[in-house]
C-alpha cells in the first residue's frame, strides 16, 4: 500500500499488521473497526482522518507529512503510539484507552480527552493550554513540564497534578 492516494475512502473491519503505507496520502478516509499494528507511516499524509473503534498499537504518527496531519480519535484503544513533536491542536479523542503513549513536545492546545483513560501516557514539554481533561482518567500531567494555561481538569482526578510538584499531601 505504498505511495497510494486514498480520498473519501472507508476501510471496515480490516487488519493493517507491519503494513508499510510510506509515502501515502489518505485524505477524509475512516477508519472503522480495524487493527493498525507496527504500521510504517514514513511521510504520509493524514488530512481529516477518523479512527473509530480502532486498536492502534505501537504506531509513529512522527514519521507523518505534518503539513497533512488532521485526526479524530472515536472509541479507539491507542497503545504504545508516539505522537511526540505534532501538531495536533483541536484534535479530538472521544471515550478512547490512550495507554502508554508519548506526546513529548506535542501541540495539543484545545484538544478534547473526553472520557479518555490517559493510564501511563508521558506528557512532557507539551502544550496543553485550553485542553479538556475534566472527563479523563488516569492522566499523570506535571504542571511543571507541560504549559496548561487554561486547561480543565476535575477532582478527584486533578489531584494528580500535585505529584509533579514535589510537595507532601496530608490528608
């Protein structure tokens, strides 16, 4: 699947398992109930592409065209995934299982975590303003390392922004 343009294009039910797609464009494609495992994503383009109860595992979204680079996270369980370095302000994630992925200097500025569990996901040098964690679980953000000017957070899960302070809570 090398060097294909995909526009308008909805895969269903389909396994992509070390499938190399390098120098690909998919374009308002979905992708609907499929298993992405070790995908080679080497400069493709993904502009308004949705990923809907997905399981996509151990993918480097970094190796992707920036300049194309519009996703939507639906019902998906992202695991092992590097998002590090993107652009992915306004980037929604809807009721997903985003487990041990790394947004390590990642714009994510008025991005939607909504209902996400963020469980041992690395947030770091990351631009968080404005993003909506009020509906997240598990997320360990360090206020400290990340810019969260703005962002929403709710209790009791909040509380975990104090670990990153080196402070000693009494209860």
């Amino acid at each position: 699947m090398k060097n294909k343009e995909f526009i308008t294009k909805t895969f269903k039910d389909e396994q992509f398992v070390n499938t190399d797609f390098s120098g690909s464009e998919f374009s308002e494609c979905v992708f609907d109930h499929c298993e992405l495992s070790l995908v080679n994503l080497t400069n493709v383009g993904l502009k308004a592409v949705t990923f809907r109860n997905c399981k996509l595992i151990g993918v480097d979204f970094t190796k992707c065209t920036i300049n194309f680079f519009e996703l939507v996270f639906e019902d998906c369980l992202i695991d092992t995934c590097n998002f590090s370095g993107l652009p992915m302000n306004k980037t929604p994630f809807i009721d997903c299982t985003i487990r041990e992925c790394n947004f390590v200097g990642t714009n994510l500025e008025d991005v939607v975590f909504d209902g996400c569990n963020l469980e041992k996901t690395l947030f770091h040098n990351a631009k968080l303003d404005r993003a909506d964690f009020s509906s997240a679980k598990h997320y360990a953000i360090n206020p400290v390392a990340n810019s969260i000017k703005g962002a929403k957070f709710s209790l009791p899960d909040a509380v975990s922004l104090l670990a990153g302070l080196d402070i000693e809570l009494i209860n």
